[in-house]
C-alpha cells in the first residue's frame, strides 16, 4: 500500500509536533550566479536555531527532508537543475527529526510538492560471509557510549583514526601517489558499515552476514567511483584495494550483485517557481 505524502498529510504531521518554522525564505538562485552549493544549520549543528541553503536543488532538500539517499528518490529531472536559496528560523528545541517533517511541510506550502513512498526492488548488493569465514574481530569493549567522535580523529602511524570510545570514523589520506580511504571502527555492528558502503557505492546494500555482534576491524580502499555494479573492477594502483576486494580480503565478507528491496520517496508533482514569502 502506498504512503501518500502530499500537503494535508504533511501538514498533520507538522501539527502533530505542533511546530513549524518560526520564519522562512525561499526564492530561486540568481540565474548564472556561480555559487557552489551549501547546506549549513540545523539541528545538531553549530547553528540549531538557522538553516541556510544555498544554490540548492529541490531534491538536495527532499533528500534532507525525508532522510533518504540520492537513489531513494524519484521525480522529474528538473528536481535536479533548478536552484533555489532557502533561510529558515528553528524553533528552540526542536530535534532533527521534527526539523525533516518542517521541511517536508515547506516542500509542499511553498513548491506544492506531493509525493509517496513505495518499495521498489533495485540492484545493489547483499553482503555475506566469505568462503573462508569472518575477519571481524569480536570486540571487548564495555563502554556504552557510541557513536562518531565529535571532533576529528587522530591518526595512527599507518593512516587509520584513532578513537578513545566505541563508534566509527572514516578519513581520507594520502598513500603512495593516490587518495586512500581509512576507516576505523570500534566496538560496532555491522550496521554502520553497511550504511558507509551504501554511501561509497551510492546503492542499497542489504546485511545477510547474520552477524549480531559488536566487533573492531578497520578498512583501507581506494575511493569508489559510485553507482556502478561490478563483481572484478580493476584496481587503481598498489596503494590500496577497490572497496569490494578490500571488504572480502579485510574483514572477510563479500559483497554479491542483487536486487534489494528499497523503500523510495516518488515525487508526484512540484512547482518550479515557489510560493513568494
């Protein structure tokens, strides 16, 4: 069944926490302005109280309202081309999540938008256990706090990041004559690994490796050029692995072409020209 999205559905939920934005500006970029691309503020940032996008498209702003990635979502090319400047007042405690379903409702107030989410089955890959069995390392770690570390890493003598506390961290660095990826994960599922080579690969990724622990393991790979599938790419030079060799020879896992169940926010219908302020 499908989940309608459109502007009395948003509305409600918008209602439902009872906030909206307590002030908000959209407009379309200065055509031919040169200004690259910015999402800054919000929830969890050093400015909670302001948003502040900058010659964005109206898909960087679906895919920030709704928390999904670019292949989760669909709608008419122009979501991609057109640009527009968007300024918004958060109210004072407002989480991240209610800041998504604000958003979601300025979508549909001011560009109109409707939209629904449904499951569609797209190829990307399913990750599995090798042949030779599991690299992983069980963790010991005791500590409860998780997460990322809130500022930037250390970084050991070989390149990985350092951290003092379970999470996970990865770093770009330099390695013979080419940029190699390092990351590092301390007393973690598999969960966040597979939500980063979803990231690298710009492709859905479903866990079958029925591995339920929490381990330590790090990873070193060559960056990926992203959304293509392939089961032998070639490797770029000696300093380091493509993602999928350095997975299978690393932590001992695979990962295997598939089509995996996603669920996808279709676009319906949208304005160009948004509502004036």
């Amino acid at each position: 069944m499908l989940m309608r999205l459109g502007i009395l559905g948003m509305f409600l939920c918008v209602l439902t926490f009872g906030q909206t934005f307590e002030t908000a500006s959209v407009k379309r970029a200065v055509a031919g302005d040169r200004v690259r691309t910015s999402m800054r503020g919000g929830p969890g940032s050093a400015d909670p109280g302001q948003i502040t996008f900058t010659s964005v498209t109206l898909m960087n702003v679906l895919l920030r309202a709704y928390d999904v990635k670019s292949f989760q979502a669909v709608g008419p090319d122009w979501l991609n081309s057109e640009r527009y400047d968007v300024l918004a007042k958060v109210p004072e405690g407002t989480s991240k999540e209610q800041c998504n379903l604000m958003l979601q409702h300025l979508l549909a107030e001011r560009f109109h938008l409707s939209a629904h989410q449904e499951k569609r089955q797209l190829q990307g890959y399913e990750l599995v256990v090798g042949k030779s069995g599991s690299k992983l390392k069980a963790s010991s770690e005791i500590d409860e706090v998780s997460g990322e570390e809130a500022r930037p890493p250390k970084v050991d003598a070989n390149g990985f990041p350092q951290l003092e506390h379970p999470g996970i961290a990865m770093m770009e660095g330099i390695k013979g004559k080419s940029v190699v990826t390092f990351l590092t994960a301390r007393a973690q599922t598999l969960a966040p690994l597979v939500e980063r080579l979803s990231r690298e690969f710009r492709l859905p990724i479903l866990d079958k490796t029925g591995l339920p622990g929490k381990y330590d393991f790090k990873l070193e790979f060559a960056p990926e050029a992203p959304g293509a599938i392939s089961t032998n790419r070639p490797e770029l030079d000696d300093s380091a692995p493509n993602l999928i060799t350095a997975v299978q020879q690393q932590l001992g896992l695979k990962l295997t072409p598939s089509k995996v169940p996603t669920d996808v926010v279709v676009v319906d219908r949208a304005d160009r020209v948004p509502v004036e302020n």
